[in-house]
C-alpha cells in the first residue's frame, strides 16, 4: 500500500534524514496514513491491545528480573520478597501475573476473531501462521515463567509437561534430560528457563513485526471480507483507528486492573504459594487456565491406536490441535470470507467456540467418569471441525450475496 | 569445446564449491554443538547418580521414599500376601508383562525398589491405594498393583525398576 506515497519532507533538515534513513516517512505511511477498511469493528482492537499486553509484559518482567534469583533455594522466597519488600513490587509483581492471563483472553479473542471474519484466507495466510507462531512462543514463554516462583504447580507443571518429551520414541528420555539438564526437574532446568523466558518475549516482538508488515501488504481484513476497492473504502489509521485502539486498550485495562488491585491470586493456584518439593505431588494439577484446551486435548488420548500408545497419542494430538491452525487457510477453501454471509459455517463456527470453552473447562476437572468421555467428544470436534466440517462448506455451502465493497455496506446500514 | 565442457557435467569449480560448503557445515555443526550440549545434565548432575540406603530400618507393610539423582525413589518392605497378589496375576493380564520376580533381586523378594514418577507425566502415585492395591496416581488416574506394575489408566508402563543391588543384607545401591 506504500505505492503511494504521502509524505512530503517538510524542511531541509526531514529532506536530509530522508535521503539517508527514512524512518519519518515510514512512520508517516505505516503509523499515521495507512489506508485502513472503515468499516471495522471493536474485534479489531484486539491487535493493538496485544502489543500493548507484550510492552506490559517486558517493562513489568525486566523489573522482576532485577529483583528475583534464579536458584531452588531462593527462587520462592525471591518472589515474596518481590511482594513484600520491593518498593511497588506488590504491584508490578500482581501487573507480571495478570497481564500473563489479560495476554491469553486478548491472543484468544484476536484469534477467534481471525476464525470468523476468515481473516487466514489468501491473501493473508503468511499473516496467519506468524499468528499462530507467536502464539506457540507465547504458550512456552508464560509456560516457562509459571516455573519461576518455584512453588508446587511450577515444579510439577515442568515435571508433567516435560513428561511429553519422554513420549517421543527412542530419543525421547535423551531429550527430556537435554531439556531439563538433569533426571528430573532441579536448579539446571529453573536457570535456563529463566533465561529462555527473559529472551521469547524479544523473539515474539520481533515476529510481530514480521506478522504486521505481513498486515500491511494487502492491508487490513474487514468485517464484510470484501477487500478495499477504491480510496473511499478506508479511513487513515491515524486519528481514526489509533482513536479507536486506544479506547479499546482504556476498556481493557479496567478488568485488568480489577485483577491486580482486588484480586491479584483469583488467576493462580493455592498450591503454588507451597514451595516446590520433589517428594509430594499436589493431589490435582492444573495448567494454568489457558492452557486448559490443549491440556483436555492431551489428556483425552487415553487409549492405544495401533503401535502408538496412549501418551505418544496424547501428545500427537495435542500437536495437531496447534497444526489444524497451521494448515487452517488451506482446509477452508470458501471464497467467502466473513462468517456473516455463510450461514451453515456461523452455526459450526458457534459451535467450535462453545466447544473450545468446554475443552477449557474439562481440563480443570478431574480425569474421571463423565469428564473423560466429554473430553474425547470435545476433542473429536476440535478435529471434525478443521478437516472435515470446513472443506465440506466450502463446497456444499451457497453464500449470501455480499455487498459490491465497503462503503456500499456501511452507508446500506446507515440507510436501513 | 570449452562452452560444452562448462555446461556439461561437473568442473573443478563446482568441487570446490561443494567442497568449501562441506567443511563449512562441519565447522558450523562443530560449533553449535557444544552449544547445545552444554543443556545436558552437568557433572554435578551426574555426580549424584549412585547412592547407598539401608532398607533394613523398613517395617513391613511400610515405604519409605528416597532421592536418587532428583527422582523420588519408592522402597517398599511388601508383606507376603502383597508379594503372592502379585505373583498369582496371569501375565496376559498386564499391559506392560513382566513377572513379579523380574521386578525384584532374587532372595529379597520383599523389597520393591521403584523410581516413585508415574510413568505417564511423571507426578508421584499415591501408595497403599487403588483397584488393585498398590498404587494410584492422582493426576490422570493410573492404578499399579503391589509389584507396581500398571494396571488400568493412561501410562503406558510399569513404574520403572531403577539399577540396584543388595550390596549386603539389608544395604542397598541403586545406581
């Protein structure tokens, strides 16, 4: 969209500048000018507010960072002392551990939003798997910085999910012993977590960068998935949608700062202010809540399938589950993209986000009686929904006629 | 001619390149290896690998739980009707067969020595529970029976028989 371009340097010291690094013209084009649909909606938002989630995410963690001490002995006590002694750290700490949640309802809401709106479609799928690349990153960094407090859910969260490495056949027990740098979870694995988790955050705000110069090719997906037909179609990004954004992030933060300021350990579990022991497991481990899907998805395998056992199968399916979304823009063939005008594709859609929510539900709940057969229905659908239900719409299903571009449904509406 | 013999085939140019390439991907790979090596259990790790415990202080019918290299370690003093439970199990019963005897040292039947992680995702079953009156792990609801064999539930194997000998009597090494 840069074809046109509509900065002019303003006096001999910006033509200088230009000449040599034209940052001012990029900032002109990408941040202020660029031509963005009219037509979008509050769902939109949520972009904007997962940048600002990472900021909070760095700017609260180099802070704890400097603080907190990476050792079995200390590591627990390190975090109260963050919370009782650090001046402000009740408070930066609280803002570090909701903000991990607020990141995941936002990252889940952004991408639900992609699902309806089709937004993976061409030509956006590199757009796409960058998405869910940096979610796969931001999975393992929260993962691995609910090690950090070393309290009881931390050392057997580590010990369970590093257990799937052992599933692996032959080299699986070499790799989890590469992974953990011991037999079991200790000192070794706690540090360079530690390390791992002060660098994924750079590594995925480096991806988004990629992800929104991706964006900024054919530009913005719409609620009515028709792309931008002439000038008239778009609003410049700035005053309009930075607007827009930043009173979406000023709604965002009054939850958020719900949780910190009332309700800082409504998102954790009890068990992980016990400091980690070895010896005693919790008598009920959970992930943290939005892991919980791929966790029911993990634990519903609870059978053999030919020479794969029933781990090695929990774990391929909880793989796949993350691979549907991978190859997603190519098993939805629909030209159609918008959920609004596919009325068989809005009530599986529905039906997959309901589905989803159970799937986090069930993996709260103990692996028993009723829970598990849900569990294998809930994780049947997960997979009937990407490869079968969506190529299968993609042909039987006969669209509602879309509106000829964008203004022609904004100004129908104002009409109607 | 020339032009024929540069079309055709390989030259000495293209061993060169290929050759150039190959020593760059070895001294690359010699590079990255410790790299990534360094992840692997250090000296100190290792240095804990073998260890002595008396199990004689162990009434029947009781456990005890030991470290061994940063794993839990089960030590059961199993009682006599444990250890004939055990034995009268046909082996097509089991998902993991293996008989009671190829669990334990020969003339120390009683002692059951067993690294304590669920060998489905690792948390510690709880002892002296389950269907089948051994253990029961919480977390997925995996039941082993008293020679901690698996029974029912998603781990795929019998709780893992660490290295160890009876170094006398009642002294044990595991390791």
């Amino acid at each position: 969209m840069s074809e046109h371009s509509t900065y002019t340097p303003g006096n001999s010291v910006e033509k200088w500048l230009d000449d040599r690094l034209p940052v001012v013209r990029f900032a002109k084009e990408h941040l202020m000018d660029f031509p963005t649909p009219k037509n979008l909606n509050y769902w939109w938002t949520f972009g904007a507010i997962l940048v600002m989630c990472l900021g909070i995410q760095i700017v609260t963690g180099i802070i704890l960072a400097m603080h907190y001490t990476p050792n079995v002995a200390m590591a627990f006590d390190s975090v109260e002392h963050i919370r009782r002694d650090v001046n402000g750290g009740r408070i930066i700490q609280a803002v570090h551990a909701v903000g991990a949640s607020m990141f995941f309802v936002a990252l889940y809401i952004h991408m639900f939003r992609g699902l309806y709106y089709g937004s993976y479609k061409a030509p956006r799928e590199i757009i796409w798997i960058l998405g869910v690349l940096i979610f796969i990153l931001t999975v393992a960094t929260a993962f691995m910085g609910y090690i950090l407090p070393w309290g009881q859910m931390s050392f057997w969260g580590a010990t369970v999910i590093s257990n799937i490495f052992s599933a692996i056949p032959v080299v699986g027990e070499n790799i989890k012993q590469l992974v953990l740098g011991g037999f079991a979870v200790g000192n070794p694995t706690l540090n360079r977590f530690f390390s791992l988790h002060y660098l994924l955050p750079f590594v995925i705000a480096a991806i988004v960068g990629l992800h929104i110069w991706a964006l900024h090719v054919p530009g913005n997906n719409n609620p009515i998935g028709v792309e931008v037909k002439e000038s008239r179609d778009t609003v410049a990004f700035h005053p309009y949608y930075t607007m827009k954004d930043l009173f979406a992030m000023v709604v965002f933060m009054i939850p958020f700062a719900w949780f910190v300021f009332f309700a800082p350990d409504i998102l954790g579990h009890p068990d992980n202010y016990i400091m980690a022991n070895s010896q005693v497991t919790p008598a009920h481990i959970v992930p943290e809540w939005y892991l919980l899907p791929f966790y029911t998805i993990l634990r519903a395998i609870d059978f053999n399938v030919l020479f794969i056992d029933s781990k090695l199968g929990g774990v391929i399916a909880m793989g796949g589950a993350l691979v549907m979304l991978l190859i997603l823009p190519w098993l939805d063939t629909s030209k159609v993209r918008s959920g609004t005008f596919r009325p068989m594709f809005k009530w599986f859609y529905w039906l997959f986000a309901i589905n989803f929510v159970a799937l986090t539900y069930l993996g709260a709940q103990p692996a028993e009686g009723i829970y598990t057969v849900l569990a294998k229905v809930c994780t049947a659908y997960y997979f009937i929904y990407f490869l079968v239900v969506l190529p299968v719409l993609s042909r039987i299903e006969t669209p509602k006629p879309l509106p000829t571009s964008i203004s022609e449904s904004v100004l129908g509406k104002a009409h109607a | 001619m020339a032009t024929q013999a540069e079309h055709s085939s390989t030259n000495r140019r293209d061993f060169l390149y290929v050759a150039t390439g190959a020593v760059g991907a070895v001294g690359a790979a010699a590079v990255v290896w410790p790299l990534i090596n360094q992840l692997n259990p250090d000296a100190s790790t290792l240095a804990l690998a073998s260890i002595e415990f008396d199990v004689g202080a162990i009434p029947e019918g009781q456990s005890v739980t030991i470290t061994w290299r940063g794993l839990p370690v089960f030590v059961r003093h199993r009682t006599a009707a444990e250890i004939e439970e055990a034995r009268a199990v046909p082996l097509a019963d089991l998902k993991d067969p293996q008989t009671d005897e190829e669990r334990v040292k020969e003339g120390h039947e009683q002692w059951l020595v067993m690294i304590a992680n669920c060998t489905h995702l690792g948390c510690i079953p709880v002892g002296e529970s389950g269907d089948f009156d051994g253990w029961f792990c919480p977390c997925h609801g995996s039941h082993y029976d008293s020679a901690g064999r698996i029974r029912r539930g998603p781990a795929p194997a019998n709780l893992v028989v660490p290295p160890y000998e009876f170094v006398s009597d009642t002294l044990i090494q595991i390791g």
